[in-house]
C-alpha cells in the first residue's frame, strides 16, 4: 500500500528532527555541560605571542597594552608582526616598544608573492618566535582578563598541540550586534563540541594555541597558501586530532573583539569565512553539511507537516526538539557569557534558516585575496 503524501512528509520532518536532536545530544550537550579539568599543578611554559596587524594603529593603541600587562610570571614575549601598513602603525608600535620589553616588531615592507591573505607575516612570526608554544590573536582584540595567556598556556599538558580558545564580540546596542553575537556563539558550539567528541575541525585566529614543532612538521601553510583565509581554520582541520586537540573554556581565557558595525562589513567577513569551508576534510563537510541541511529544511517541512499531515503529530516532535534545543542553548549561552540573546531564543532557531540562505553563495563564490 502506498503511503500519502501526508505521512512522507511527516517522516522526513520526524527524520530531520531526530538528526537535530543527534547533533544536540552527542556533540553541543559536551559544551553545555563541559567543566574544565581540575589540575593538582599548573604550568607555566614559556611562550611567544604573535599578532599580525595590517593598517591597525588605532586598534594596537587601544587593545595591545591589555596583551602587554597580562600577569604572567614565567617566560614569555609578544611579537607584532606590521605587514606593509600605510597607516602609523610603525610609530604606534615604536612608542608601546618604549614602555614594554617585551614587544617585539616585525616590519614587513615587501609583499609576498603567491601567497595570499595573512599566512607570511604569520609564519614569519612563528619562525621568529623563541618558544615552543604560540599563541595567536588580532590585532583588533583585547583579552578578557589579565589571565588570558595564563589560562591559554596551562592547556599544553602533555601530548596536547593545539588548545581552541574562544574569541568573543564586545557588546553593543542593535540588532546587529545580537545577530553577529548569536553566530559567533552558534559557531563555537560547533567547533567546541566537535572538538569534545574527539572530531575537532576548526579553530579561530582571534584566540587560538599551538606548538611550533606541529607547525613545522607539517610545513607551515604551504598546502594552503594558494587559499585567502584558512590560517586558522584549514590550518587546525589539518593538524588538529582526537588525541592533541583540547579546548580552554575558562571565562578568564576569552578575548574580545570589535564587531563590524554594518550589514555590509559583516556579511563580506562571514562570506570570506565560509568560503575555506569546501577545503575541509571530507567527513567534517559531511557533518557540517547534514546539520546545516537539517536546520534548513526542518521548518519547511514543518510547515507541510502541519498543512498536510495531524497537526498534533507535526507538533509533538517540534516540542521535543525544541525543548532539547533551549535547554543546551541556555547552558552553553551562560558558559560563552552571552547569556542575553536566549531572550530570543525562537527567533534566532527561525533565523538560521535565513542565514544560512544569505551565505549559502560563500560557498562557491572566489574568495578575496586581501586578509585585511
């Protein structure tokens, strides 16, 4: 006997559901629940922190010093790398070195050839740098506390290469501010719960660790210097495994950063981000791919469900989903401190169907070849 069009509409809204309700179990319930390991003794490893800035005087003047002073007693340098700014980036630069020790300079006055986006003055920074353990941030961000590099640091137990930090936005009235706010959260709940259950993806350059002997035994960027971006994310789905990947989710440990302030700004930055995803190893793209297919068909077929189908069948494995969905969302919103977009919580679950229609193109379109 055939089945209606009803009942196969319902089946393929009660299947998404359950990929849904996978995705929110098995890998963002270890981010909502996740409580950082206890240590009976800490570390303090020397490490160099590197920063590449490009046409950034202002924003060197305002968030470098909270880099400069963190309260760290062991070993440790800062090194700007100043890649062929215009700007007075140079003398901002000049005059910080004046007050710290610590800072070390780079300039760069010749650009690289074949290799585009930030990956030279990177690598001439880690080729630079004096310790075994880098870590990495912009020039746009600030950390959230003067434990920052104590926290990021004390992760490189051992067997542990790289350590994923999370790199917040500044809070800020506007929609626009919630929305870039909501993705960047939705984005780490990702690429931390991947990460927790041992399938670690990406990371990203705004707060991010590594050591340099994992840089250089797999040749730095050279396999994806022809790519704009992916420094910190095609770079981490290369390297990053089950076994040396750990995660630092200490609210000490977060940096802050200025959001973009227009639709505009931000869409160009998000399309430029996405545009490294089809590089990703080929089962991330599957996982990826079959979570953002689920969130993109489940309110369509929702919709026929309910139309087409018992609405009070349609209904119930919405509230489940729905009831799972909120409970992990709150927790984790709560451990990135972004607390106040749940407030919102139906509408941002209804607005990543938009969202991922506006930067479904990113995913095709050529990518720019400036990283700033």
């Amino acid at each position: 006997m055939l089945m209606s069009s009803g009942v196969i509409v319902f089946l393929a809204f009660a299947a998404i559901t359950f990929i849904q309700l996978f995705y929110y179990v098995y890998f963002f319930g270890r981010v909502a629940f996740y409580k950082q390991p206890i240590k009976e003794a800490s570390q303090q490893h020397p490490v160099s922190i590197i920063i590449c800035a490009r046409d950034e005087d202002e924003a060197i003047a305002r968030n470098l010093p909270g880099i400069l002073v963190q309260e760290y007693p062991s070993t440790h340098e800062v090194i700007v790398v100043n890649d062929n700014s215009f700007d007075d980036t140079k003398y901002v630069l000049e005059d910080l070195q004046k007050t710290f020790k610590k800072l070390q300079v780079i300039h760069l006055t010749q650009e690289a050839k074949l290799i585009a986006g930030k990956k030279y003055p990177l690598s001439i920074g880690i080729k630079e740098a004096k310790h075994e353990v880098v870590l990495l941030t912009d020039a746009d961000c600030v950390p959230a506390t003067e434990h920052w590099l104590y926290k990021m640091q004390d992760a490189f137990t051992n067997g542990v290469e790289v350590a994923l930090g999370y790199g917040a936005y500044k809070k800020a009235p506007g929609f626009l501010n919630k929305a870039i706010r909501f993705e960047t959260f939705h984005t780490a709940l990702q690429y931390f719960g991947y990460a927790l259950a041992g399938k670690p993806y990406m990371g990203v350059g705004r707060n991010l660790a590594y050591r340099k002997g994992i840089f250089f035994r797999n040749k730095g960027f050279s396999s994806i210097n022809h790519i704009p971006s992916g420094d910190d994310d095609l770079f981490i789905n290369q390297v990053a495994t089950k076994h040396n990947t750990t995660v630092v989710l200490d609210p000490d440990a977060f940096t802050l950063s200025a959001p973009k302030t227009t639709w505009q700004d931000w869409r160009r930055q998000k399309s430029r981000h996405y545009s490294t995803g089809k590089f990703y190893k080929a089962s991330h793209q599957v996982l990826l791919g079959l979570y953002t297919a689920s969130f993109f068909f489940f309110y369509p077929l929702l919709i026929a469900s309910l139309l087409l189908f018992d609405w009070r069948f349609a209904l119930l494995p919405f509230a489940v989903r729905l009831i799972v969905q909120g409970f992990i969302w709150n927790k984790a919103m709560k451990k990135f401190g972004e607390e106040d977009l749940f407030s919102l919580f139906l509408f941002w679950d209804l607005w990543q169907f938009f969202y991922y229609i506006i930067f479904a193109p990113s995913l095709w379109k050529k990518p720019r070849k400036t990283w700033n």
